[in-house]
C-alpha cells in the first residue's frame, strides 16, 4: 500500500463549510439600500474571502474615498447575523460526511477564515462540529489577507505539515488564489462564484460539492 501525499485538509468557512454567503449578498444589499449605493455581484465576488483591511480598500477603489466603509460594515454585519441565527445552521451538503471521514481515516483538519474568532467558534459549535478541529486559524490571527497565503500557512504550520502535503478547500476565488500561491493541493468547490478556464487548469481539481471531496480522497488517496 502506498503512502498518502496529503496529511492535513484545510477548511474555508463561508460558502465552503457554510452556506451563507447568499445571506451576505442580502445583508450587503440591504445596508447598500438603507445608505444609498447598490453593490454588484461583480463586485462582491471581489472582496469574498478578503479581510475588512483588504475590503475597504476595494471600497475605496469602488466608490472614493469619502465612502464610509465601516458605517456600511456594520449594518451589514447586524443584518447578517440576525438572519443567520434567526435559522438553523446551514451547513453545506457533504460537510458531515467529509468530516467524518477524515475523522475515521486519521487525517488532521483545520478551519482558515478571514472571519472573527467568536463568529467563527460559535458556527462550528451551533453546526455540531468543533470537535472536528485540531486547529483554528482566524483572520485576527494574521496580518494579510487572501489571495496573500499567510492564513493557510498559518494552518499547516499548526497542524504540523509542510503546504505540499496538505488540501485545502475553497469556495471564493481570493482563497482559491491563496491555495495555489502558498503551494497547497488546492480544490475549488464553487458556490457563487464559477471558476474560469484559466483557473480550473491550475486548480488540483473542481468538485461540486464536499461529498465529491470525499469521494476524490478515497479514490486518489487511500491507495
């Protein structure tokens, strides 16, 4: 039997493990409408996976620089998490199975998110599957933001594995970017946002969902 290449998978949080991006769409439109300016998808895409560093800064780009970013932020964030806990956890089909998985086959597991640390524990904690994590890496914990590798870096030094022999799981495309520039076995696993030709010939792979994740290790990894 031959040795697995990959020790350690990487998890994306929003739009990856989650589905709540859709939910940010709708809390970004809203706070757009109570404060006068409509975002486009073309632009959210942008600032997917971003910190709030790297999003004003897009902002700004957007929209100059007498634009109040944080005021917008920050109706954003209240009406995002009240639509989020106004409902159960959505968690993103295939996610249970996946962790399970490399629960059973004895591989480490690590979330790397730009989102905050209380956020992030209390999504893992309400979906069930904190006990999954052997490391959480929030955007707190670092100081650049995707498409810059740090966080991922971050992860794997953790979990005790060099970038090569480790997934990692993306949904946005600055995370996508991430993965390939930090040298990880990266997959995409789109959720609004599609791939182009270009990248699905860089990335290890593009899968439809964490099922076929699954799927992909058990044929490419247990040999």
């Amino acid at each position: 039997m031959e040795k697995r290449t990959i020790n350690g998978v990487i998890f994306d949080q929003d739009g990856l493990l989650f589905d709540t991006e859709r939910i940010s769409v709708s809390a970004w439109n809203k706070a757009g409408d109570e404060l006068g300016f409509y975002l486009e998808e073309s632009f959210l895409k942008t600032i997917r996976g971003a910190n709030a560093k790297d999003a004003v800064r897009r902002f700004e780009e957007e929209f100059g620089g007498a634009f109040d970013f944080w005021k917008l932020r920050e109706r954003k964030q209240e009406h995002f998490l009240k639509m989020l806990r106004e409902r159960e956890m959505p968690v993103k089909p295939g996610a249970y199975e996946l962790l399970r998985y490399l629960r059973d086959k004895g591989y480490k597991v690590a979330l790397a998110t730009a989102s905050a640390r209380e956020y992030s524990m209390d999504n893992l904690r309400l979906a069930g599957i904190e006990d999954f994590f052997q490391a959480v890496i929030t955007g707190d914990m670092v100081t650049e933001a995707k498409p810059n590798p740090e966080i991922f870096l971050k992860a794997a030094k953790v979990l005790g594995e060099e970038p090569g022999h480790c997934l990692v799981l993306e949904d946005s495309l600055n995370g996508v970017e991430a993965g390939l520039r930090g040298g990880f076995v990266t997959i995409m696993v789109p959720d609004l946002t599609e791939p182009d030709e270009s990248l699905k010939e860089r990335v290890c792979r593009v899968c439809s969902s964490l099922l076929e994740v699954r799927d992909w290790l058990a044929k490419e990894q247990e040999l």
